[in-house]
C-alpha cells in the first residue's frame, strides 16, 4: 500500500514539473489571492511611499495584485514591452513573440476581439487591453516580456483629485510680460540677449558659431501660431537660411482608442517658450533671441501639457522620439517634460533615439506643490539623456527654487535672478514678450548650446560634443555630487 501511494506521489510531481512552463496556457491555474483591485487613493499612496523611501518607484518591482489595479483603474489598458530588444530591427522573433503575447491575453480574457490597441512599428512594443488579473500574472510568468504596466494610469489626476495639486502644475501659460531693462542686452541688428547669456558666455561664443547647419529637435507641446517668430518670420535678419518643421502626434481625449492627431499648434503655451529659447531667430524687431539662432527646428505638439499623465501623451512622446530618431537631419533632442515614474513605452523611444546617434536633453525636474519630494524625474534620469536643472545667478550648486537636483544631474544652467525673474522669452503672441523658468528653460537652453558646440565642429560626434560640454563646465574633471557638470562656458566650448 505504501508502495503504490510513493508512486502515485511521485507521479504527481512529474506531472506537476512538467506542466509548470505552461501554466500560462491554462487558465485554470492561475490562483488570485486579492480580488478587489486597490483604490487609486490607495495606488497614489503606495507610489509616493515608495519614492519617499527608496528614491525612485518601479514598476518591475511592484506585485501582480498592484499592476492590475492600476491597469484596472486606468482604462484597463496595459502597455507591454517584448522581446530580447526594444528595437524591432534588432529582434527577428518579434512577430512571433507578439503573436503569443496576444494569444496568452485571448486566452486568459476569453474574448479576441477589442485586445490589441496598438502595435509600434519600430519598438517591442504594444498596447492591449486586459480587465482579469489571471492575464497580468500569466503575463508577468512569460519570459519574453520586458514590462508589463498601466498604459493610462492617471497619477497626477488623482492626486488632484484629491486635493494633492492643483491645474498650475501644468506648465502652461499664455502671459504675456514687459521685460525689465535690466534682464537683456540689446545686440545688433536690434535682438534681446537674454541675461543669462551673458552669464554662461553666449554672446561672446556667437563669434564662432551661431549653431548654423544643426537641427535641434523640441518635444513638447508644440508651437503657437500665433508667434511669426516661430512661423514665417523664423528664417530671417541674422538667421537667415534656416527652416522650422512643425508637427503634432496628440490625441486631444481621454479616450485610449481614440485616434486622430490635433495638429502642431501650441495649446499650452510651454512649448512655444521653449522653440524660443534654444532658438528664436536674431533680427531687428527687438524680441529676445535663443541661444542657437541659426539652427534648425523640428518641433513635435506630443503632449497638453508638461505632465506626462494618461494613454495619449505617453503615446505621443514615444512617436515623437522614434520619429526624430529616424529623421537623419536632427542631432539634437530636447524635452522639458517628464513624469515622476518610469514609462516603459517612453524609455524605448528615448533608447532607439540614442541608439540613432542622438544627443538627448531633458529637464530634471519642476517642483509642484505636491512633487517636492521627488529627485531627478524621469527620463531625464536616464543614461542615455543629459539631464538639466536651473541654479540660481552666479552659482553652479544653487538650484532655483522650483528646481530638482540630484546624482543624475549632467549640467546647469542659470536663470534665475535675484529679482525672482528668469529668463526672457517671445510671447505666444506676436509682438510680445514674457518669462519663463525652472529646468524646462535650462534644458532648452543646453540644448542651444550643444548646438552651437555642434555647429563649430560638424564632423564631431555626439560623444566628441558631449566631452567638449563638460571640459568648458564649472566641475570638469570631477562631478558635482548634485549639478554634474554645473554651468558650461559656452565660449571656451566653441573655441
């Protein structure tokens, strides 16, 4: 008796090792222990604790139970990263591997229509709805997929919601402001230098390079119509033999599965600060002028707003990368917006950017009334961007006041003055003028730089361009535990 038990135990367990691998396959097998997905008080409180404690908040790290909530409390939209690559080019099997991804998600859902959203044509990488945590657990078993998180969580709304934030954490803005005497110096034929250029050096650069032959890419919210500057008047005076491209790749809903792009126009504001500031052209109507005035831009309307919250922004910041990775006329990248958390779908786009041979800026960080806890955001943290932040006048190791710091920063920028203003911008309407601030302006304004740097020596790499940035800045050799780099003399760059 005892005999015949042994084998029928030992039975069991061969039977049980050799079914474990396809587990997923069977959905019978898949245990859910919490059945009620968390609040999105509750997934708003566990993400701040957790960044509170470690620093930085992971999806990778997270329970199956927690995933599913936030998917279920975002639309039930997942978004999945595969494959041994997050470029498509680089995997032969990718195919293959999304044919059984969607088969697993069929399965588990019991449905095979209304499954896959989106499918990116150069990244590893889909968005699919899911509503059943026995999906994500089956999923999250597979060994082809590289991350499996919300594709719409709202975090930013939520915290809204609840009383955390309020609509000035935007970044948006249609001001328009007289500037002070004090904040520019007029420089021929009849432009605004803006103070800070004086500061790092710009106008004394301009002797050797006006960043003439370089493209610089913007992501952000686009450029406003309403600014000839940035529209047929962009290619005039002393930057004369430029061009300026402007595209749009934004959903304006709330809807996931909503398509139709919204077009270039700037409906925010921030957008149109930034074209400004990397680039506004140099002539004789008396407006402030960028920093490369000669180069080219190539804008992309990818987001409302500076927060990166919700299915089509994350969306459009993922297109806008990969489309700017392929466009061979961009070295380039500049993006002042960000989110407080990985996005897998971004973090595949910023890579196959790099992966192009582009130098990428990005903003570390704009405090809000409720993020002050928060270091370098993402992707700015990133190895493969330049992450900026803005100190305050005369200091490399001051941040401004809204400004995050932090062992990811590359290099700083000053703007912002002992008055409280920062840097003189063009309006986003014609004719006028107005201020603008934080990382967002440092980060544009580096990448002016890095294009005049570019501009100078043409035949250079992103990595020969990089290094020259670093030799001409405040730290060089030695890092500042929190500002990198600090502030590059830009003339010394160029020389």
């Amino acid at each position: 008796m005892k005999k015949n038990v042994f084998y029928v135990l030992m039975l069991f367990f061969v039977f049980t090792a050799c079914n474990r691998e396809d587990m997923q396959n069977n959905p019978g097998n898949i245990e859910v222990v919490q059945k009620d997905p968390l609040t999105a008080k509750e997934i708003n409180e566990k993400i701040n604790e957790t960044i509170k404690t470690k620093g930085r908040f992971s999806w990778k790290e997270s329970s199956d139970h927690f995933i599913w909530s936030t998917i279920f409390q975002g639309n039930k939209i997942a978004s999945i990263g595969f494959g041994s690559s997050f470029d498509r080019n680089l995997d032969s099997n990718n195919k293959a591997i999304e044919a059984e991804i969607l088969k697993v998600i069929e399965q588990y859902e019991g449905k095979t229509e209304r499954i896959l959203l989106s499918s990116d044509q150069y990244l590893n990488q889909i968005d699919v709805a899911i509503e059943k945590q026995e999906t994500v657990i089956a999923l999250r078993k597979m060994k082809n997929i590289r991350y499996l998180e919300p594709a719409d969580y709202r975090y930013f709304e939520n915290e809204q919601k609840l009383g955390k934030s309020s609509s000035g954490s935007s970044g948006c803005g249609f001001e328009s402001t007289a500037l002070s005497a004090s904040d520019y110096t007029t420089v021929t034929p009849n432009a605004k230098a803006p103070w800070s250029f004086t500061k790092h050096n710009i106008i004394n650069a301009w002797s050797y390079s006006s960043g003439a032959g370089v493209t610089i890419g913007v992501i952000d919210s686009g450029v406003s119509p309403e600014q000839t500057l940035l529209g047929s008047s962009f290619n005039n005076g002393l930057s004369s033999g430029r061009t300026i491209s402007k595209n749009g790749v934004y959903v304006d809903s709330i809807w996931p599965w909503s398509t139709g792009y919204d077009g270039p126009n700037d409906q925010c504001g921030h957008g149109t600060s930034m074209a400004s500031a990397a680039a506004a052209p140099r002539n004789n109507q008396g407006q402030p002028v960028g920093v490369a005035y000669n180069s080219n831009l190539v804008t992309y309307r990818a987001a409302s707003n500076v927060v990166l919250d919700g299915y089509h922004e994350q969306n459009g910041v993922k297109i806008a990368f990969t489309e700017l990775g392929n466009n061979n006329n961009v070295k380039i990248i500049s993006m002042s917006m960000g989110h407080i958390f990985s996005v897998g779908k971004i973090e595949d786009g910023v890579k196959y950017a790099y992966s192009k041979g582009k130098l990428i800026f990005c903003a570390g960080g704009t405090s809000t009334s409720f993020t002050n806890f928060v270091g370098v955001i993402f992707p700015a943290w990133m190895s493969e961007t330049q992450a900026i932040t803005g100190v305050k006048e005369n200091t490399s190791n001051q941040k401004c006041d809204v400004c995050h710091s932090g062992a990811e920063i590359d290099f700083t920028y000053q703007m912002e003055r002992a008055s409280g203003n920062s840097i003189p911008v063009l309006s986003y309407y014609n004719g006028q003028t107005d201020y603008v601030g934080g990382s967002s302006v440092a980060t544009a304004s580096t990448a002016g730089i890095a294009a005049l740097v570019w501009s100078k020596n043409p035949t250079w790499t992103r990595d020969q361009v990089l290094n020259k940035m670093r030799q001409s800045a405040t730290y060089y050799p030695t890092p500042n535990s929190d500002y990198g780099y600090g502030n590059i003399n830009v003339l010394q760059a160029v020389q």
